[in-house]
C-alpha cells in the first residue's frame, strides 16, 4: 500500500505539471487575456531584417493609371514575412480625394501573393507603410516583384535612393501600350525594408551553420579559459571543498578568467611579449601537466593521503538531476546567444570598436596596451581604461588568427552563455544548495533582459567581469562565514579580486560593499584573513594604480558628467519582464528578514545580504535624487546593468529555500504549489525563449555585411597614408562616433579616418581636429559641390567611405 501511495503521489506531481502548463499555453492561444498592456507578450511572432536599404533621397513619379512602378529584390532568407516602406505624397490628403494606391507581391513564378488598396486620403507624406504577406516558408534566394499602382489621380509614392546599393535588386517605371513616353526617374532603389520569420528547421540549420562558423573558437576559448584554473586545482587541491562538479568547472572558469589578465599584466610590466609560438607552447604543455596530474592523482601507485587539515570527503560520482539541469540550461543559453547574432558580421555599436581597436593593438605588440600605447593605429599614449577582457581577446586572435569582428562577435556571445555556470557556482557557494544555483543560472540565462543585452552595447569588459563576479561573492562569503577549511581560499579571493580590478574598475567598485557587508554581518570574525588578502591584491595592482592615478587628468574626459548621467534607466526598468522579477524581490523581502530573525540561521542571510547590498549600492548613486552628491565614476546606468546578479542570487536562494519547505508539507498543499510554480515557470520561459532570439537592437547595427568586403578592398587598395572621411554621429557628450561601416576603419586597416575610435578623446590635439571637423561636416547641404571637395582636401581627407548603413555623406 505504501508503495502505490509514492506512485499515486509522483502520477499527480507530473498531473499537476502538466496541467500548470496547459493552463499556460491555453491562456496564450487565447491572445492572453488579462496581461497589462504595458507588459510584452508572452508569445508573439519572431521578426528579423532580410533586407535593409535605408537611404533615402529622392522620390519617384507617382504610379498612376497606366504608369506602375516595379521592384524586383531576391529575399535572403525562408519565411518572408512583411515589407515595409516609406511613403511619399504630393500635397497633404485632401478629405475630398478619390484615389487609390494599390501594392501588389508576386513570386518568381508570377503567382500574386497579396494586393492591397488604399485610399489616398488617408496616406500621410513619410508615413511608414508594412505589406504583410502570407509567410513564404522557401523564400531564401527566391525573386519576389513588388509593383506600385494607383487610379489616374494617385499622389503617392515611396521613398527612394539614386544608387543601385543592393544586388539583385532593379526598379523601374512601366507603362501601358498607349503611352507615348513613360516618365524617367533617377531613383534606383526603394527606401526598403523585408523582415523574415524564421521557422524549426531554419533555427536548426542556421543553429548549425553557427556552430561551424564559430566551433573552433568556442573550443579553443573554453581550453585557454579553463587551464589556469584547472592548473590550480591540480597544484592545489580543493576537492574536499568542492564535491559539486559544477560548481567547481564554474570556479575553474573564474579562476581562468581572472588570471590571464593578471598573466599578461605582470608578463607586460617586466618586457615580456606574448607571440602565437609562446602561447601555444603555454596552452599545450599546461593541459599536457594537467592531464598528467590527473592520472598521478588516479594511479593506485600514488594514493592521496589525507592531512589533518585537509580531510578528504568521498565526493559523489553520479551526477545529480540539478547537473543535468544546468547542463540543458547552458547548451540552450548558448544556442540562443549564437541565433540571436545570427545575421550579425560585426558586433554592435560603439564599443564594440574601441575594443575592436585595443585588441588590434594588443594583438600586434604582445603587451598590454598600457606599455604601448595606441600606436601604430592612433597617437594616443594612455589608456585610462581596463584592459582584461582583451588579454583574452588578444590571446585568442594571436592563437587562432580570426578577424578581429568574428572574434568579438563569437567570444562575447560564448561568455554571455557561460555566465550561467558560474552564477551556479556562486549560488551552490553562498547556500551550499545545488536548487539555488540552478535557479538563478536559469534566470541569467533565459528570462532576464541582462547579460543578454550586453550584446546589443559591445558591453564585453563588463560581461567578463560580471562572469567572476558571482564566484568572488561566493568565495568572500565562504572566507569569512565558511568552516576553518575555507581560510586557505583567502589567496583564490585575491586572484579573483586582482582580475576583477583588471577587467572592469566599475564592477570592482560594486563588490567592494558586499565583502564589507559580509565582515560586518559576520562580526568582525575573520576579518585580518579579509585584510591579508586586500594587501596581497593592493601589492599585485599597485603598478596599475599607480598609472592610472597619473592618468587622472586624461580620463576626466570619460568622467566627467553629461546629461542624464546620473539618470536611472526607465527604459531598461521597462524592458522585458524584469519588473515583475524585481517586484517579486520586494514583496519577498520583508517575510525573509522575518524568517532570518526569527532563526538566525546562515542561509536566511545570504538573501539579506544580497538585497542590503544591491540597495545600498542603488541609493548611494541616486544622490542627485535624494539630495545629497553623487559619484561622478559610477552611474545608476552602469550599476542597473549589472543588478541582475543579486537578483537571481536573491530570488535562487528564496525559491530554494521554498522549495525545500514545499516538499515537506501535505501532499495537498505540495500540488498546490506545483499547480502555482509550473505556470509561472513556463511563461517566463517562453518569454524568455523568444527574448534571448530577438534580444539585439537593430538601432545600434553600425556596420552591415557589405561593409565586410568594401573593408577588405580599402585595406588592400588604399596606401598606407590615406585619410578616410566617414560617416558619424554625437555620440556621448561631446565624443563623436563613427555611425556606419566607416567605424571600423582604423582597427580593421589603420588607415586613419576622420572619425576614429572614441579613444581619440585620450590625445588633445586629435580631439580638437574630430570635434570641428565632424560639426562642420553635418552643415555641409551639397556633397557634390566643388566647394565640399575643396573643403575635405583642406583637411587632408585623401578618401570618402560611405558604409552600406550610410549617414550624412
């Protein structure tokens, strides 16, 4: 009898699962109902770009009676979906007009896809326009023809671009038998957007694409990542300390995260330069003595004999279900990260340039960029700046000889994917509770808007950081409220700490609170193992600080406020379904510090800890709110980013702790909660599914494919001393940027240009030949003129690129 009671009782656990999630998705078939309109939908169709011609600058003749505009494009992908373009009218519409404007989509076979009409009178001068198609599942290379029409007095028409930009593409004007002359354009392209919904087995194929294209650096990042670490735990062993498997490849991951930086930091300082032949030899022999130390380890020739300091505790072997878990978690964090950069050549946005533009540095001399300087690519001298995160991108293009783009792209997308493992690692560390873990690598990895937005931004050296930061929190937490065993961690925490400070200054900033919050809420016990190790991290960063302190006047120009610095940001608070994450922390948060006075035990106080942490970080930079001064090195910007930690650390160790409450409970009571959890659990992952594929903000696409090839010609047709005029735009404060394809001309050629990198700002005399020549450049009307050419020579501009985005010029 008690045997089929544990059956009825695991039949109606998976009864109440299922019915949780059917209940799900029976309310999204619905369309629904109830969800706030403020709120993104649950589900909603996947859109991505196939086609992009931006540039607008004339108008063609309004297709009327028997005149007809055509376009002919050839779609990219499978699933066409919808085209968009930009209308034009002659006149504003007149409530008395009678005419119609008619779009017409036909296949390559001539089967008419869709028509549709509209009354003029309701078509507005610049008014966007979207063509919605039945989906085309094999759209991909196919020939589609867009026809423009209209009745005898249609004043509309769409936007166009005097320049065939596009292949397989072709406009032209048609007219009937009886017209004597049909009417001439000089418009070659439309102002033209088509947008594709990818479907299963076109993720799947791209998916595999993806991985071909980026295989091999994934694996050869995850070996140079992996060795200092792996290298430690073999000179060092910590298995007594660490019997969950992936908590310890977690740490492993931080370890080597923050030592490769303080390798080439220290190498730097004495003269040493990194070459392929040095770093292969490094990569190679290190994992041969790791391989070595492991079979020394398994040999019954040499037995490990445990010391009074260090027993052994027999670890498990099998894994636990949590591992295969996470396991799952991080192939599908990694599959979404991949698909979502999956039409990307180079990755978004300013900063992705600049550091497009320290690895090109670092990569050709072998230092760290604050020995060398910018040179050859810009007279800059400093860098008041963190160089950790390329260290490794150095390495790895010194080891692999990828393009400098497809690196960034791939690394930083591999090391979004991988922060899961080590948010795990903090977890089961702060709880010594695998669920904890579990949960809050789940949250980082699918439904939270950040790490994944990093991408969007080029946000790599905070990625790298925010990727150790979970396990110093775990490894302070340990050093100073863990068992005696933990005090010989103390040196891991200085490691991390150094590369931490070496990565990203801001997020070193941030941690600082905790590891004091920890010492405090512990008493003040242990805090002299806390002291030792600031004094070995102070010793180690003491060249760095040192340098950077000299560099103070240079980096005001980074600093120094702009407006809306301090501002918190909406849009982010807005974005997703964060809100509801950070409300749930809240309404938890006061039965938590209930709980943890009343039983005063240490894993009620881990959530305490995060949440006086993450708050007390958030109002000491709202100064300008609350009414007292600010910090001028941090902002509520760059702090928000990177609340999603404490976050999911928070709302991990809750649920485990709920959980573990849950299941001791009546069975009644447990299939309630099940019947809670699992809706809740599967809408925030289909939310988050779709999140994570549509993650990247088409806005801060800078550079196109096309700018690919145009690049490559540039670097082998242009001489060395050209001088290149490019597109840009006011870009932070008084910084300018390049806003095309041309933003990448120093880093990929070293040819100059007359908008480089942001970190020009660190040479006075180069930012004082930028920033006038770039406002003037937007006052210029006629580009044609000869005045304009006379101008640029002026200026000692030799070359004009115009990137496939396009901008002023």
């Amino acid at each position: 009898m008690e045997i089929g009671h544990k059956r009825a009782r695991w039949w109606l656990k998976w009864l109440a699962v299922l019915l949780g999630i059917g209940l799900v998705l029976l309310w999204d078939g619905l369309g629904e109902p109830g969800r706030p309109s403020s709120f993104n939908p649950m589900t909603s169709p996947i859109l991505a770009e196939d086609i992009s011609q931006g540039r607008l600058n004339a108008v063609p003749p309004a297709p009327a009676g028997d005149v007809q505009l055509v376009y002919r494009f050839v779609a990219q992908h499978n699933g066409l979906l919808e085209l968009e373009l930009l209308l034009a009218r002659n006149g504003e519409p007149d409530p008395e007009e009678n005419g119609r404007f008619t779009l017409t989509l036909t296949d390559w076979q001539g089967n008419q896809l869709v028509s549709q009409t509209l009354p003029t009178r309701q078509l507005r001068h610049n008014q966007p326009f979207v063509l919605q198609i039945p989906r085309q599942p094999d759209s991909a290379r196919r020939p589609y023809q867009l026809t423009l029409s209209g009745t005898s007095d249609n004043r509309v028409t769409a936007w166009g671009y005097t320049v065939d930009l596009l292949e397989d593409t072709e406009l032209t004007l048609t007219s009937g038998p009886l017209r004597n002359e049909t009417p001439e354009t000089a418009v070659q392209e439309l102002q033209f957007t088509s947008r594709y919904q990818p479907g299963w087995l076109d993720a799947l194929s791209t998916l595999g694409n993806l991985l071909g294209k980026y295989g091999w650096l994934i694996l050869l990042a995850l070996l140079f990542l992996l060795l200092p670490g792996s290298l430690i735990w073999q000179l060092r062993p910590f298995r007594h300390k660490f019997p969950d498997p992936m908590a310890k490849l977690g740490v492993m991951l931080a370890l080597g995260t923050a030592v490769w930086p303080i390798i080439w930091y220290l190498f730097s300082l004495i003269g040493g330069r990194f070459t392929p032949w040095l770093l292969w030899s490094l990569l190679v022999s290190g994992w041969l003595l790791v391989a070595y130390r492991h079979l020394v380890t398994l040999s019954p020739r040499h037995p490990v004999t445990p010391s009074p300091g260090h027993p052994i505790t027999p670890s498990p072997k099998r894994w636990k279900k949590e591992h295969h878990l996470l396991l799952l978690i991080l192939l599908i964090g990694l599959a979404l990260r991949l698909l979502a950069v999956r039409d990307l050549v180079f990755p978004p946005w300013v900063d992705s340039v600049r550091h497009g533009l320290i690895t090109a540095v670092m990569s050709q001399s072998g230092q760290t960029i604050t020995q060398t300087g910018y040179e050859p690519f810009l007279p800059v001298e400093r860098f008041p700046y963190h160089f950790g995160f390329h260290t490794i991108s150095s390495s790895l293009a010194l080891l692999g000889g990828w393009e400098i783009p497809r690196l960034l792209l791939g690394l930083g997308q591999l090391l979004n994917a991988l922060l899961p493992l080590t948010v795990y690692a903090g977890g089961w560390l702060l709880t010594r509770q695998r669920r904890a873990g579990l949960l809050a690598a789940f949250l980082v990895a699918i439904p939270l808007f950040f790490p994944a937005y990093y991408a969007t931004w080029g946000r790599y050296t905070q990625l790298t950081a925010m990727l150790l930061m979970p396990v110093l929190l775990g490894l302070t937490w340990r050093l100073l409220r863990g068992a005696q065993g933990w005090r010989s961690t103390g040196w891991l925490v200085a490691l991390l700490a150094v590369g931490l400070f070496l990565l990203h200054f801001r997020v070193f900033v941030f941690y600082l609170p905790f590891a004091g919050l920890v010492w405090l809420l512990s008493g003040g016990r242990n805090g002299r193992f806390l002291w030792q190790t600031a004094g070995v991290g102070f010793l180690l960063l003491l060249p760095q600080i040192i340098y950077l302190l000299q560099n103070t006047e240079t980096s005001k120009a980074v600093v120094a406020r702009t407006s809306g610095y301090t501002a918190f940001p909406t849009a982010y608070y807005t974005a997703g379904w964060d809100r509801l994450f950070l409300w749930l922390a809240g309404g938890l948060l006061l039965p938590v510090l209930f709980i943890w006075l009343w039983r005063r035990r240490s894993r009620t106080a881990v959530p305490i800890i995060l949440a006086l942490w993450a708050g007390g970080v958030l109002l000491t930079l709202s100064g300008d709110y609350l009414g007292f001064p600010s910090i001028n090195l941090v902002n509520l910007n760059s702090y928000y980013i990177a609340t999603f930690l404490p976050l999911a650390l928070f709302l991990g160790s809750v649920a485990a702790a709920f959980w573990r409450w849950l299941r001791r409970q009546a069975e009644p009571m447990v299939i309630a909660g099940i019947l809670l959890l699992a809706p809740l659990g599967t809408a925030v992952t289909l939310f988050g599914l779709q999140q994570q594929l549509t993650i990247i903000n088409e806005q801060t696409i800078l550079a196109r494919p096309a700018d690919a090839a145009a690049l490559a010609w540039l670097d082998a047709n242009l001489p060395d001393e050209a001088v290149v005029a490019v597109n840009s735009w006011l870009w932070l404060g008084k910084t300018w940027s390049g806003s095309d394809g041309g933003a990448w001309i120093v880093p990929l050629t070293g040819r100059q240009s007359s908008t480089p990198p942001a970190d020009y700002i660190y040479n006075r005399t180069l930012g004082d030949f930028v920033r006038p020549f770039n406002e003037a450049l937007t006052a210029v009307q006629d580009w044609s003129s000869p005045e304009t050419a006379v101008w640029l020579q002026e200026q000692g501009i030799t070359h004009i690129y115009i990137g496939a985005k396009g901008g002023q010029m």
